[in-house]
C-alpha cells in the first residue's frame, strides 16, 4: 500500500527542473531513506527550494523520475501530500485569522475531524510555544512567532514524511535550538525529515546524511562527518588580519591548503598549533588567531570556493 518497496521515501533520479530556459535543477539522484534526517545545504539559488517544491507536490518536475512516499508526484499528488508535512521557504499562513484557526483550517483542508483538530490544535499550540497567543491575529505576529506557526501547521496531519525548507531562518538562537531538540523528537518517533539549510551547524546538528547543492547539481554526499574528513582536514587555523592586509604568499607551505577570505586566511591542516608555530617562526603577524575543527562550512568552501553564509 505504501509503495516503499525500494526503501526509498524519496527517490530521484535525473530530476530536473526549468523555469522556461533557465535550469534550476540539472539532474539530481536522490534517496531518501525511511526514518532519517537529509539534508540539503547550499547557496542561494542552489536549487534547494525547486526540489523541495517538487519533492512537495506543488511544482512538476521537467525531467527525470521521482517517487515520494513510493508514488509518483504527478498522478498521485494528493494522496502523497495527505502524508507530508511542508514548511516552505516563505510562511504562508492566512494572516487574518487567529493562530488557533490558522491551524484549525489548515486541519479540516486534510479532512480531520473538529475534535480531532481542536485537539491537535492545542497540542501543535503548545509545541510552539504560542498557547498564550492562541486566540490572536496572526498578522502583527513576530516573524519568528510566525516561523513556528508555520511548523506547527505542518504537523497537523501527523505527516510521515517532513518537509522544511529553511525551518530557522527568522528563529533566534534559543528558539532555533528549541526546534532542532523538537526536530530530533519527531524522528525518534519515525518521521522522516527532509531540511534545506545555510546553516552548516544546522546541517550538523541535524541530518544523518546531506547533499551539496550548488548551481543546480549535487557537488556532494554523505554525513557531515564524512564529508569533513573527505573534502577538508582535521584542523583549521584562522588567522585574521586587516581586510586587506592578509598575503597568501607569507604562509605557502605551510598547510595542506589555504583559502583567503577578506579579513583572513584560513590554513587546512592536521595540526593548526604547530602550523601556528610555523607561521609565527616565519614572522606572520596576524591581528589574531584561532585554531579550531573543521565544519561543513570548510567542505563547501572547498567544494564551490565561496562561503555559505555572508
Ligand atoms: N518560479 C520561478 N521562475 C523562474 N526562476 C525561478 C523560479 N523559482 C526559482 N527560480 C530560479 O531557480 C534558481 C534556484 O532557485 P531556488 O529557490 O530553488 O534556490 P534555493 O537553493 O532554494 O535558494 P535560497 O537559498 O535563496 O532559498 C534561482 O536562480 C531562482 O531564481
Ligand atoms: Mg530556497
């Protein structure tokens, strides 16, 4: 009945997606397997949300097969979008109506029943810590207040399958932390969650398994630690100077690789005290220094040679 017979909730394979002549996902593979947390993370303009919209049923493919949930989007929309949870980039809500009917709506369009809903509803409340403003207009609402409306929302109909683009963007720390901790619940209760992100500690935090996207493709695979020990070294030391002031040449030799941002130099090596020694030995000066693990953050800036966040 499920469909799952391949073990895939999500299954890609040479999945495209144009908007007239210009193509913002060039042929991805995708497997997404049951109960796991995958991530995709990458720039602006990545393709992230175009897959997440067709993963979601909103946006037909171009090309390629996809299965979600073991049925295909374009036949099967409704039965599939009846299992999943969405939280779309943007908040969608219907900002003239109360946070409780927000939800209540949003539960009677999945054909729930009213108690069942008034149920739910309470209890999505309360996750998102919003009960105190149930009976409020949405409309004057923080943005945050909002984001996690919009999260509530999605969990009405108890979804299989989770799908988050962006979930924390607008949350402060402690609320971002809050969610990743709720998050991590849902899947220990079996949902699968699919997140796109800018945020590689997000990305660490979360996902058993992620993807690279950039200019449309997939750049990359794997957990977070595999892609760290892959694309990047155990170490970095940071040396920060002046914007401007920082000159690759002073340090050549001296790691395994080195990128050059505008207020630093970023040295990829096992070792970041020693290289330190090495570097301060040949009379660099930084204004200071840091040595610290590598991150995703240091894969993507291997991977693409741009930073992920500004
Ligand atoms: N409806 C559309 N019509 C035309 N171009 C679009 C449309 N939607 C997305 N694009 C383009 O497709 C590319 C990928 O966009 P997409 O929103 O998938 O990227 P993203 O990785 O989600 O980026 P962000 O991190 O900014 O959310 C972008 O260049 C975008 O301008
Ligand atoms: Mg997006």
């Amino acid at each position: 009945m499920s469909g799952n017979g391949d073990g895939g909730l999500v299954r890609a394979r040479g999945l495209a997606k144009r908007f007239g002549d210009f193509a913002a996902v060039r042929g991805i593979d995708l497997d997404v397997r049951p109960g796991e947390a995958f991530g995709f993370l990458g720039p602006n303009g990545a393709g992230k949300s175009s897959t997440m919209r067709m993963v979601a049923c909103v946006s037909p493919r171009t090309e390629g097969d996809l299965t979600v949930l073991g049925m295909d989007p374009l036949t099967q929309g409704p039965r599939i979008r009846a299992r999943l949870g969405v939280v779309p980039q943007q908040d969608n809500l219907d900002t003239e109506l109360t946070v409780r009917e927000n939800l209540y709506v949003y539960g009677r369009y999945f054909g729930l029943s009213k108690s069942v809903v008034r149920a739910k509803a309470t209890e999505l409340m309360e996750f998102a810590q919003l009960a105190d403003r149930a009976d409020d207009q949405v409309e004057p609402l923080s943005g945050g207040m909002k984001r996690r409306l919009t999260i509530a929302r999605s969990l009405i109909n108890d979804p299989d399958l989770l799908l988050l683009d962006e979930p924390t963007t607008g949350l402060d720390p402690q609320a971002r932390h809050l969610l990743w901790d709720r998050l991590f619940r849902l899947k220990q209760q079996g949902v699968t969650l699919i997140v796109t992100t800018h945020y590689m500690d997000e990305a660490e935090q979360l996902c058993d398994r992620l993807v690279v996207m950039d200019g449309g493709r997939i750049v990359a695979e794997g957990s977070p630690g595999e892609l760290i020990s892959r694309y990047s070294t155990r170490e970095v030391l940071e040396l920060r100077f002046t914007p401007g002031d920082q000159d690759p040449a002073a340090v050549e030799g001296l790691a395994e690789r080195v990128e050059v941002l505008p207020d630093r130099l970023l040295l990829y090596t096992a070792d970041g005290e020693a290289t330190l020694a090495a570097a301060h030995a040949r009379g660099v000066t930084p204004l200071s220094s840091l040595v610290r693990r590598s991150t995703l953050e240091d894969v993507f800036l291997h991977l693409t040679g741009r930073t992920l966040v500004d």
